[in-house]
C-alpha cells in the first residue's frame, strides 16, 4: 500500500542515512502539493531520474501559509497522492515553515526545485535562499528540473470553486488592473515611511472554558475553567501590524505605574518599534478579560481600567511631545478605542500637525453613545464599521455610500472606509468614486482585531501614495488573514500577505 511510504521526517533521514551508506545517491523535492497535477508528476520522475532514490517532504496544513481556506487538501491526503508514485520511495510529513530542517536531517546529494524557483529574487518569502544554504552546508547542491510548469493554487482557484462567485467576479476585475507582482513591490515600497502609532495599550485576555450548562439551581450558565491566555492588544497590535511593513515605527501610548504590565507588552513589541510610554499613578494598563468556549465564541468580559481622563500634567507632557516630533512622520495612524487615554487636547495636535492622518474612533461596551469619530475636526482617511458610521451621522438606515460621502465632507477626509463584516468593505476616495470588495475569507475564527488590521495596511498604503482601490484590496486581504488568528497571537505577517495576494491573484 502507498500508505506504507508516509514515514516520519526522523525515519525519512534514517532511509537517507541507510541509501548513502549503500552507496546510493539521493535527491529531496519539497512543497505543497495542494493539488498533484502533471507538472508535479513530471518534476518528480525527473528528479527520481537524477539520483538512485527519491525521498519527498509535504508541508503539514498549519505551515500551508496561502491565506484562508488553503490547504484545499489536508496534509495526509497530500502525502498519500505524492506516496502513490512509483518514483517516490518515501514521504514525510514536515511541521515546519521550510525544508531547512529537513535538509539538515536528510542531508540529500540533490535537493531537487521546479524552474521556476531559479530566481531567488523571485522569491518573496527568502526562504529558497535559506533552503540553498543548508543543502550545500552538508555537501549537497540545488538542482532545477525543466519540465512543464503549472500551478496547483491557479489550478484550484479555476476548476474547484475555493472562492464564491461573487469573489471570483471581484478578483477577475482586479486582476486587469495590477499584477501581482507591482501590488507588492508597493507594499514593499511602504519601508521607506516614518510611521506613528498613537493609541491605548491594551492587554488583551482569554479565559478558555468548557461550558457545563445550567446550574441545579437558578438560571446561572456555568463552565469548566480550561487555561488563559494574554495578548498584546490595542494600539500595540497596530504597531505590529505596521512594523511587518515598515522599519521606521513609533508607538506612543499610556501604561499605568502600577499593573503596568510592560515587561509583557515590550517582550512582545516588534523590536523595530520605538515605544514612546507616559505613565499615570491612577490608570492602570487596560486589561480586557475574554471568557470564551471551545469555539472561542466569547461569553462574558471584563474590563480593568479607568476610564476616565488623563491626569494634567501627563496630558500636558503627551501634547508637548506630539507638537515636537508630529512633523518627523510621514503617516500617524491613530487606533482611538475610546477609553479616555486620547483627549481632545491630544485630538486638536494630531489633526493639525500630522502630515497624514489615519484614524479609527471604536465602538465598544465602555464607550456605547459617547465616543465617536466626529471628535476629529479633520482627518485624511477614517476606517469604520458599519454601526461606527450610522451613530457618527445619526441615521440607522441611510445608504452606505451617501452617509459614507456625508461624514468624509464633514471631516475633510480624502478617503474613507466602511467595513462591513461578511458583506465585505467599501471605500470612496475624494471624488466620492466608490470601490467595493467582498469579503476575501469564508472561515472565521477570531473577529477580534480585524478592522485595525484593516485600518493599519489600508491606512499605510494610502499614506504611503497607493491607489484607494489597491489599499482597499491590502486591507481587506490583511483581514481575511487576521480572522484566521486567534485574537492578537501574531500580526499579519508581510509574508503571509504577500503569499496570500499571489494566491487570490493566481
């Protein structure tokens, strides 16, 4: 049975071992192979010609980095179709970003590439070069095969209907307009901005339960307690967000002298972030307590914090400092959660001193009524949901795109963005021009920090000069993948965005 050719990557460097000390040669191919096509069957019967034996790795599907809903097929269907070829002798499953550990156990004589790999240039991910180093480390060298190249994500995108038809049709359309290549060589453009964060840290935390039901007595809902965890959250999450695009970040935030938790929030700062801190003896650092299930579907929070305004003197500090350094930055994105750090003191400095400004003002249980993105006199690009926008012009069921157009006069922004869930995001731009996009990601597991991914990318592109249209498009790509990661574990990685925009755009 093929089955019996799925080996672990330890037995997979032991039958290497074994071959080599026979004599034998042997060659290494890598990949996905979401989805084994001819051209897959071909480069591998060319490898297999090129040495005695040929041994086969299978990225695992939580290494699959291609955006939501990829692998199409799980790791162990994928490595059953590779192990059902005659030329292949065994197959591993690796549980790792590269091949580099795997090169490393196995040691092969070839490490075997398709052609279109010869340009480590073209590699957006760097890892070709990383997987050259460790094949040639033990002795061995890279060979390129030449045969008839496809693509298993176009191939998928054409024939098995990943997306809906309605993202089809949208991407169709986009596609006429930018390849995938100058999408992201603007996005890797955005490395030249000094960027400011300014906003609230917030510690984000999960409490996971397992629900048990209703008490024996009263209607009290109660859970087994499972295990927590902490994230950093708030306008440290953006910051991250923004540094995996740009070198050049500063943070400026509140933490309290008491509880500040800033062992924890610098440990998992970007270090290329510059973290600007004011503390204030009588406001902690904010802490929000998740209580959620299995699904992580959230039954209960809990906030830790005071929510009222600054003390003087550090309200007084923060505004000299914004004042000084606003002109050094070539784009201040603002996440205003509403939890009294920002004041409007703060709020007149940034709308008139920053060169560009991107601004979120959120909704949320502490704020409901009270807080709202008309507390900005101007701005240049204001990202909302869709109840952020109806409360800020006080219309429950106006049209998107009038009150959308109404709110951005109002506010002298140049652009502005609704999300709109499930329904995707809109955006118009100074001319009132409206462009739509559906939502990219089907598969939800986390809501939570999806519209600041949304306001960090989108927000940058735009100040960094990319077209309403393309920043739209990063945006909403940036939180396809952000609903993918439980609350804020990590940022949307370049990476990730970069691999996940070839994928749509295949």
């Amino acid at each position: 049975m093929s089955t019996e050719k799925i080996v672990s990557i330890e037995q997979l460097a032991q039958r290497s071992a074994e071959l080599k000390a026979a004599g034998k040669t042997v060659a290494l191919c890598h990949g996905t192979f979401d989805l084994l096509h001819i051209g897959h069957i071909r480069h591998l019967q060319s490898a297999s010609r090129q040495a005695d034996s040929l041994l086969v790795s299978v990225t695992a599907d939580e290494f699959v980095n291609k955006g939501p809903g990829r692998p199409v097929f799980n790791e162990y269907l994928r490595a059953e179709n590779i192990a059902a070829l005659a030329c292949v002798d065994k197959v591993a499953i690796n549980h790792a970003v590269t091949a580099v550990e795997v090169l490393d156990q196995v040691k092969p004589d070839l490490y075997v590439k398709g052609s279109d790999y010869k340009s480590t240039s073209d590699d957006i991910t760097g890892n070709i070069q990383h997987e050259k180093d460790a094949v040639e480390r033990h002795g061995g060298r890279v060979f390129f095969t030449d045969e008839l190249t496809s693509s298993s994500t176009q191939l998928l995108n054409e024939f098995f209907e990943v997306f809906s038809p309605e993202i089809s049709g949208y991407l169709d359309q986009f596609k006429e307009s930018i390849t995938t290549a100058d999408i992201i060589d603007k996005l890797k453009s955005l490395s030249r901005l000094n960027v400011l964060v300014v906003g609230e840290a917030i510690i984000d935390e999960y409490h996971y339960t397992s629900p048990l039901g209703q008490t024996g007595k009263g209607n009290v809902f109660a859970v087994k307690y499972n295990d927590y965890e902490r994230f950093a959250g708030g306008a440290i999450a953006v910051a991250n967000h923004v540094a995996e695009f740009t070198d050049n970040v500063t943070l400026l935030s509140g933490l309290g002298t008491t509880k500040s938790h800033e062992d924890f929030i610098r440990t998992n700062l970007n270090p290329a972030i510059d973290p600007v801190f004011f503390f204030s003896q009588d406001r902690p650092t904010i802490v929000k307590r998740r209580y959620v299930d299995n699904d992580i579907a959230k039954l209960f929070e809990v906030y830790f914090y005071d929510d009222g305004p600054l003390p003087e003197e550090t309200n007084r500090k923060i505004v000299a400092w914004l004042n000084k350094h606003l002109s050094e930055y070539d784009v201040v994105i603002v996440p205003d959660f509403g939890n009294g750090f920002i004041s409007s003191e703060m709020v007149a400095a940034l709308s008139n001193g920053a060169k560009y400004l991107a601004v979120n003002a959120q909704i949320n249980s502490g704020n409901r009524g009270y807080h709202l993105i008309t507390r900005y006199p101007n701005a240049d690009f204001l990202s909302l949901n869709e109840p952020e926008l109806r409360l800020a012009v006080h219309d429950k069921g106006g049209a998107i795109e009038e009150l959308a157009g109404q709110l951005a006069d109002r506010l002298r922004a140049t652009h502005i963005a609704i999300t709109r869930g499930t329904k995707g995001a809109l955006m118009l731009d100074e001319t009132k021009t409206a462009y739509k996009i559906p939502a990219l990601s089907s598969k939800v597991v986390d809501r939570i920090g999806a519209g600041d991914a949304f306001l960090s990318i989108a927000g940058l592109c735009l100040g960094g000069g990319i077209a309403p249209e393309q920043a739209l498009f990063a945006g909403s790509a940036a939180a396809a993948l952000d609903v993918q990661i439980v609350c804020n574990r990590e940022p949307v990685r370049a990476v990730a965005l970069f691999k996940y925009i070839t994928t749509l755009l295949k």
